[in-house]
C-alpha cells in the first residue's frame, strides 16, 4: 500500500512538471518601453506599448524567453529629451545593479532617441526604434542600436515621387516643426521634389504643437503652390489642415508625413483630413495582421490597435528573435544575432544591414476616404 501510494506521488510530481516545464524558471527579464505616455503624443508611445506588451505575453504564454519571465517597463519620455535622458539614466542604474535587462523598444522620436542613445550605447542592452527616422541616427557608429522602420531619406525619396507623379504637383510649398524629425524631412522633401522637377516656392519652419497656421497660410496662398507637404505631427497637422480649408485652400493637394499617420489627425481636423495623403512606416493593422492578432491585443490592452501598435510589436518580436538565436542576453551576442535575422513580422520581412537599417525598407502611402485612412500605394 505504502508503495502504491508512492507511485501515485510520483505519477502527480510528473504531472505537475510536464504541466509547468514550459514555463520559465529563472525569474524575469525587463524589456523597457520608452517613448510618450503622457502630454500630446500620449497615443504614440500607447500604441507602440500595447505592441510590445502584446508580444511580450505571447512569448511568456509559450515559456518566456531562454526560461526568464518577460516583463514589460513602460517609461514616459514625455516627448522631450530631457526627460529621455533622465530615463536612460534610470535605465543605466537598473543595469548597474545587476538587474537582467534585455534592452529597449524606444523612442518613437527621432531627438528623444538620439539624446537618450548618447547614454545607451555604452551600455549593455539592444535598442531598438519602431519609428524614429532621422537618417543620422544609423550613421553614427552604434553597434546596439536598431530600427524596423524607413529612415526619412526613403520617406521624401517616396512622398516627392508619388506627389509629382501620381498627384501632378508642380509647385509644393513644403511646411515641417522644429524637431530634429521634421526639420530632417523637410529639407530632404523639398531636395526630392526640386529633382524632381518640381519647384518649392515655400520652405516654412513652424513649432511642436502649433495649432494656428493663419500666417503660414496666408504666404502659401501668396505663393501660388498647388500642393502642401507637411513634415510633422499629429498634434499640428489636423489644424494646418483645417486652417487651408478656412481660408479657401482646402482643394489643395496635402500630404504630410508619418508622423501624422494616426487617428488624431483625422479626429481633430474638423472634418478637413478628408482627401489628404499620408506617408507612413507601416502598413494599416487591418491589413497587416488577422482578427485573432486583433482580439488578442484587445485583450491585453482594453482597446483597438493603432497604425503603430505592429511596430511595437515586431520590434519586440525581432528583439525576442535576436535573445533566441543567441541563446543568450548578451547585448553583443543579441546584436551579432540580430544583425543575421531574417523574419517575416507584420511589418514584412525583416533584415538588417550593418548600421542597423532595414535592408528593404518600405514606405506606404494612404489617403482619407470616409474618414479612415485608406492604403493607396504601393
């Protein structure tokens, strides 16, 4: 009897380890999301979150990564530099206590990434962008830093072709911010469209969160442009937007760059976002993933997905690929790891070349058709 009663001990132990084998054993691993919570660009650094967490839950639900539980930080950067610097400090000190750091989805912005990567790339974790495009970012020699979206060269490359090619523009008055973001595009725009054969009678520099244009429109009613190329935010573009309209501009040709490409473009234009283009780093999630990928971020999130929420999520996904095929967390060997990957995610097939770039970089183009945006091209 006191040997059946073993047996049975040992049939449940069995049990039981089967039932949790999958499971990880070796505690968590942190995955830092940094990019805007709060403020004006809230919905950005939301989206791309709900993203990573997504991928993140997948991963745990199947045994987490090399046996550690993958657990997600959010930070908020608030959309400022100064404060991603103070976040990749608090990063820096996490590392220095020792704790098990895989590295950082962040930031969606071209000036927070480059002001917090002059702390990041001495440590020893991977970055990885879903959206910051400045073209210099690449350029600086980092080893441990990614992006799985197009830098802004392709982006103007892209947005001046389709405008002069498919849209006959031939005068563009070209408007961007003063983030390091837009001021990039936007002199790489009105370089594209002039060799293009297109003239820019107007290159105009406006401010982060700019919600009256009454001045810039006047000049670009002046200037006689028969097209507006708008490199900035979603927190100014819906109002330029509805500006031209009120002043009788609204049959303009307007395309404005990936930075509007979300829903508070068209929410807050006052109904003036109807027709207008935008480029963008992702195709839209109801084309690029099923209703499975849907429910389930829904579950985890609470709401719908946004354009960015596939760049949160492939770009936790190609860091989770990196820490497999290296069999470690080791950001050299994750990185070395990374940089041979080739994935198929929703954003499409994933490369690297060696500075961190994708290989085959895609833009897309949308306009607005009944008040959603509508993919056009390619």
């Amino acid at each position: 009897m006191r040997r059946f009663g073993w047996i049975v001990l040992l049939i449940v132990a069995l049990a039981i380890a089967g039932c949790t084998s999958g499971q990880p054993t070796k505690g968590e691993a942190i995955v830092y999301v940094a990019g805007p919570l709060s403020g004006f660009q809230a919905n950005t650094g939301q989206t791309v979150a709900g993203g990573v967490r997504l991928m993140a839950a997948q991963l745990n639900r199947a045994g987490g990564l090399l046996g550690y539980q993958v657990k997600v930080v959010a930070l908020d950067d608030e959309a400022d530099s100064d404060v991603a610097t103070a976040i990749a400090e608090e990063i820096q000190a996490a590392v220095d206590r020792g704790v098990a750091v895989v590295g950082v989805i962040g930031h969606p912005n071209s000036g927070q990434t480059a002001a917090a990567m002059e702390i990041y790339k001495d440590l020893s974790i991977v970055v990885i962008t879903p959206t910051a495009s400045e073209v210099g970012l690449t350029q600086r020699g980092y080893r441990n830093f990614f992006r799985v979206n197009a830098a802004n060269d392709l982006q103007a490359q892209v947005g001046a072709d389709y405008l002069v090619s498919q849209l006959g523009a031939s005068k563009v008055a070209v408007l961007y911010n003063d983030d390091p973001y837009g001021i990039d595009l936007g002199k790489l725009v009105a370089s594209e469209l002039t060799g293009r054969g297109a003239e820019v009678p107007l290159s105009i520099q406006v401010k982060v969160e700019q919600n009256r244009f009454t001045d810039e429109v006047a000049r670009i009613k002046a200037s006689g442009a028969d097209a507006v190329y708008y490199a900035g935010y979603e927190v100014e573009c819906p109002y330029l937007r509805a500006d031209l309209r009120d002043a009788g501009l609204g049959g303009l040709t307007f395309m404005a760059s990936d930075g509007c490409f979300l829903a508070a473009t068209i929410d807050n234009s006052d109904g003036a976002a109807e027709g207008m283009y935008v480029t963008g780093f992702a195709p839209s999630p109801a084309t690029a993933v099923d209703q499975a990928w849907m429910q389930a971020y829904q579950a985890v999130e609470y709401r719908n997905p946004d354009t960015y929420s596939v760049n949160g999520y492939s770009a936790m996904e190609v860091l989770a690929e990196g820490v497999k095929k290296a069999g470690s967390l080791n950001s050299d060997e994750v990185a070395r790891a990374i940089r041979g990957l080739e994935i198929t995610t929703p954003l499409g097939k994933v490369q690297f070349q060696d500075n961190g770039d994708l290989r085959d970089a895609q833009i897309y183009i949308f306009q607005v058709k009944d008040g959603e945006f509508v993919q056009v091209a390619p």
